[in-house]
C-alpha cells in the first residue's frame, strides 16, 4: 500500500533553515509528481509546493517563494523541502502528499525564538 512519512521537522529561531523529507513507498515514485502542504493551528490546510515527476517544473505558493525549495531524488523515492529564511508564520504541521488521496502523518514545524 501506498505509504509516506515525513521527517526533519522541529523547533527553528526565525531566519532559520531546515530540510524535510518525505520517504515514499507502494507506488511508482518516479512516474509522479509530488506535493508539500501545510496546515496551522485553526486554518485549512494549504498547497506549499509541487513537483513534476522527473522534476522539471515545480510551483510554491507566493507565501513561500524565494525561501523554499522543492526536490526530489527518484533513485531513492525521496521528496524534499529545503526551507530557508523560516518565518514565525511557516509555523504548521507539513504533509507529503501523492496520488491526490495519499498522506503521510505529517511533521511539526515551529519557528519561534
């Protein structure tokens, strides 16, 4: 069955960077693109970015462009989400996302000094 989990995510100073990662399994990885979202206290969750299937294109939500950085590693079934300049608004739980209906546990991000 179709699985993801996400990990790297923790407690960040703002101005900060950190790195997650999704591990996915139970599909075709490389046929696929791939999505990042994220979902704050009391607010719906949002699209952060995605990803193409061999990775030529990828789109960020506004919020987040010229910070964060999308990637993935088909060799590995592996999808990132480098994220610089980290602000006390990125603050949310991030969810790997496939296939439309897929999604992993999720990873808690928080930037706070």
């Amino acid at each position: 069955q179709v699985r993801l989990v996400e990990s790297g995510g923790g407690l960040v100073q703002p101005g900060g960077s950190l790195r997650l990662t999704c591990a996915a399994s139970g599909f075709t990885f490389r046929l696929n693109p791939m999505k990042w979202y994220r979902q704050a206290p009391g607010k719906e969750r949002e699209l952060v970015a995605g990803i193409s299937a061999v990775g030529e294109f990828t789109n960020y939500a506004d919020s987040v462009k010229g910070r964060f950085t999308i990637s993935r590693d088909n060799a590995k079934d592996l999808v990132y989400l480098q994220m610089n300049s980290l602000k006390p608004e990125d603050t949310a739980v991030y969810y790997c996302n496939a296939l439309v209906q897929y999604w992993g546990q999720g990873t808690q991000v928080t930037v706070s000094s």
